[in-house]
C-alpha cells in the first residue's frame, strides 16, 4: 500500500511539475486555447478535424493562435493575409521540415518533399529545373498528358453509360503521366505492374487525418504503445522504391535519346557530372524518394480534384451545360485539347478554378518547422517551432470571396466574362514548400476535364437522388465514393 501510494504522489507531482512548466514555457508563444495535462488543447480541438475546425478557432484566438498536442506546441496561421505573409515574407524561416515518425518512415529526410537543409535545396531545386525543361521545349509531356485524358475518356466510352467508378481509372491515367516524367517517353508498362503501382500509391494516398493521428505523428514514443504504424503504408512505399530502382538499373544500362529523356535520365548525368564532389547530395537514394515523392504528390491531388469536378458537375448540370456549351461553340469536338486553349474558354478556365476553391483538397498540407525565429502579424514564433497554415481559412475567407460556401465560377470572372486570376487562390500553398509541379498539375487538370466533358454528360445513376459533397476529411479531402454515369455526347 506504501509503495502503491508513494507511486500515485510521485505521479502526481510529476504532472504538477510538468504542467507548470508547460504554463511558463506557453508564454512564449500566441495565445490559444488553455492546454491541459497531458492532452493540451485537443480536449477544444475535438477527436475529428473539420473543414471549418481551425477557422473557428481563429474566430476566437485571432490569425495566429498555437494549439499544443500534449506538450508540443503547434502555431496556426489564418486567413490570407496571415497566410500569404508567413509563406512568402518568412518563406526561407518557414522552410523546414519537422522530423515526425510518419515522415521518417515516407521519406527518411531524402528526396524533396521530406528532406532539409542542402539536400532539400539542392534537390528541390534541381527538381524544378528539369520538371520546367519538361514541359516546355517540344512539350513532350505535355502531349502525353493529352493522350492519357484520350485513354481516360475512351476507358469511360467502353462503360456505354453505365454507372461507373471513377476514381481507379483516373488514378491510372494520372499515374501514367507521371510515369512519363519519370522514366521518359514513351515509356511503356504492363498492365499488371501498373495496376500494383496504382494500388500502392492509393494507399499512400488514403493516410488519415484525425487529432489521433496527428497525436501519433509528434507524440510517437507515447502513442507507438497504443498503436502500430500503418503496415500498409510502409510496405506500399518500399514496393514502389523497389519499381523504381529497377527502372533506375533498366536506364544506367542504355542511354536515352535526347527526345525521351525522363527525370531518371537528367538526374544520372547529374550525378555523373558531380561524382567528384563528395559534398553532393545528388544520389540513387535521393533519386528513388524524390521520384517516390512525385507519384504520391503528383497523383494525390490530380485525380482527388477531377473526381470532385466529376461530383461537382453532376451537383450543378446548369455549370456541366454552360462548360459543354462553350466547349463545343469554340473548341469543336475533332481535334484534342491542349492547355493553351485555356484562353479560348475563360468560363471554362474559371470552372476548373473554382472547383479546385470549392473543394480545397489540401486543408493545412505537411507541417512545416520554423528554422529561425519569426514574427508574423505581430506575433513571436520561435525557431524550432511546428507551424501550419490553414489553407482552408484562405479559399474559404469570407473577407475575400464573394460566395465561399457556394460553388461559384464568378469568382473568377469580371463583369465582361473574362477569366481573372485571384492572388488569394493557393490551393498549391506559396513560398519555398509550395507545390513543385504547380504547372503540370495545371495542364492535367485543364486536359483531363475539358477532354471528358467534352465527351459526355455526367449525371447520377438510375434511382440515386442525392449528391453527397460532403468531404471525408484526412491528409486530403476526397469525396465519398460515388458512382455516376458517362453519357456519351
């Protein structure tokens, strides 16, 4: 009993000690929510994360507030203003990247999406360079995306109108395109490799977004006692390393012609190019996350926002009508679809905009780490401090669009009908971390919806009367799943 007793006051004590010092420590940061013991401030954050869940709190704390996960502090910048200026006037401060276990285990601080310091750097920017290279010049990729969106739609043709599921076609054809820039063109796969490969990254692509997982992301030694990590993911990732060293090996053993090179090719004449220098982070390991970062990244946000301009386009056959309308009237229907016809559409070009508002896939994106001390909207976060924008309260800020609860292609047209850029419009975030492929991802999106929409009227199944654009909300906002019917022109 002595012993049973003694244990419960030392326990207690040590709470009391702890708490304490997470009260002093709490001064240095914004205001927010009273943390508690143990949990912090997740007891006014709820179990689920919501849309809205951050922007109401920032209704109560202000544009930046921190919330603690137990004794981890975590800041949140609001609203566009706060948004744009830690991104853009901080970028560099706001440039790391925080070491949480699910992070080590995607990308074990190589690549460019995971990585830090010079590596990060020097990847990232190499990254950008070539994925610029790619598409520009004789616009190879750029003409495969156009004839994958040709795949996509003859892979709805063959359904004649029937109800259909179109979120593992999508996935395959936007794979596809990234298999492209990786490897070259053409680059040819079996069917049944595909189909592990598009597999593989649906499972990457389906990690959860709960406060329990966040908890498990940077409370792991506590949670690890209580839950596993995902078995799945880890077993998807080493799969798709695996396919892709054994294209890196197919590569080393032939030389590419100058018209198909792919990622692979320009990053192993870098690394021959550097090879004396042994302060280069320009390696295999580097190359195989890098790619791997590409193809979660890369597929993740193109087909979760085509299949929610599928749903939205069935939710709204009034917009669906007016798209196919202007289309038609200015594109025709015989010849394929590029990305520079954007200018012939501006309505159309203001749909593919909104959809991507209105659905707003990327609530905050991967945590970000302060690497040096920084004062946003008047308020001290220090270095070494976890932060997350809440891209939401920017697509959805109220000071700044019209309507943004409602779908509304008006917000990005002027009163002639002409398509207006918003800079408020981030849904690739903006600074050093935002989104390294933001242009291909732009010619998908155009590509692939105006080449279906163009091809058929998308509506409900026979008997379904409800559209449910609720999101499941997770590391990405998807639909639920649905079904819908392709009906040809």
């Amino acid at each position: 009993m002595m012993i049973g007793g003694f244990l419960a006051a030392f326990a207690i004590c040590f709470l009391v000690v702890h708490y304490v010092k997470l009260l002093w420590i709490r001064r240095r940061f914004p205001s927010g929510p009273m943390p508690l013991p143990l949990i912090g401030s997740l007891w006014k954050v709820g179990w689920k994360i919501r849309q809205d869940t951050l922007m109401k709190l920032a209704s109560s704390y202000g544009n930046v507030f921190t919330i603690w996960i137990g004794h981890v502090p975590l800041v949140v910048l609001s609203g566009f203003k706060t948004v744009h200026s830690g991104l853009t006037d901080h970028s560099e401060a706001l440039s790391g990247r925080p070491m949480t276990l699910m992070i080590k285990v995607l990308g074990n601080g190589k690549g460019i999406m995971f990585s830090n310091g010079k590596t990060w750097k020097q990847q990232r920017q190499f990254g950008h360079s070539i994925l610029q290279k790619m598409m520009q010049g004789k616009k190879v990729l750029e003409h495969q995306i156009e004839e994958e969106a040709h795949q996509l739609v003859e892979a709805f043709a063959r359904e004649k109108g029937q109800p259909l599921d179109p979120s593992l076609p999508i996935l395959h054809s936007v794979s596809k395109v990234i298999c492209a820039l990786a490897f070259g063109q053409p680059h040819s796969m079996e069917d049944e490799v595909c189909r592990k490969l598009t597999e593989h990254i649906n499972i990457l692509n389906k990690l959860g977004g709960s406060v329990g997982d966040i908890i498990f992301e940077i409370l792991p030694s506590f949670m690890r006692h209580i839950i596993e990590p995902n078995k799945k993911v880890l077993s998807s990732c080493e799969d798709i390393r695996s396919f892709i060293r054994k294209e890196v090996e197919k590569h080393k053993k032939k030389e590419a012609l100058p018209e198909s090179q792919g990622y692979i090719d320009y990053y192993l004449a870098k690394m021959d190019k550097e090879k004396a220098d042994h302060t280069s982070t320009f390696d295999e390991d580097n190359l195989v996350q890098a790619l791997l970062d590409l193809f979660a990244a890369g597929t993740d946000m193109i087909s979760t926002t085509l299949l929610w301009a599928l749903l939205l386009m069935v939710a709204h056959p009034d917009i669906q009508e007016k798209v196919q309308k202007e289309l038609g009237s200015e594109l025709g229907f015989s010849k394929s679809i590029c990305y520079g016809d954007w200018k012939k559409v501006p309505y159309t070009y203001a749909v593919v905009h909104e959809i991507q508002r209105f659905s707003n896939i990327v609530l905050f994106g991967l945590p970000k780490l302060s690497v040096d001390n920084m004062n946003v909207s008047g308020h001290f976060i220090p270095k070494e401090t976890l932060v997350v924008p809440d891209l939401c309260s920017v697509l959805l800020d109220p000071k700044h669009w019209e309507t943004p609860q409602q779908f509304n292609p008006n917000h990005f047209l002027d009163k002639h009908g002409n398509f207006t850029a918003r800079e408020e419009f981030l849904p690739f975030g903006a600074g050093s971390r935002a989104c390294l492929a933001e242009h291909i991802a732009r010619v998908e999106l155009f590509v692939f919806f105006t080449s279906l929409l163009r091809a058929f009227t998308f509506q409900l199944p026979e008997g379904v009367k409800e559209v449910n654009t609720e999101p499941v909300v997770g590391s990405v906002m998807r639909p639920h799943p649905y079904k819908l019917c392709a009906v040809p022109h």
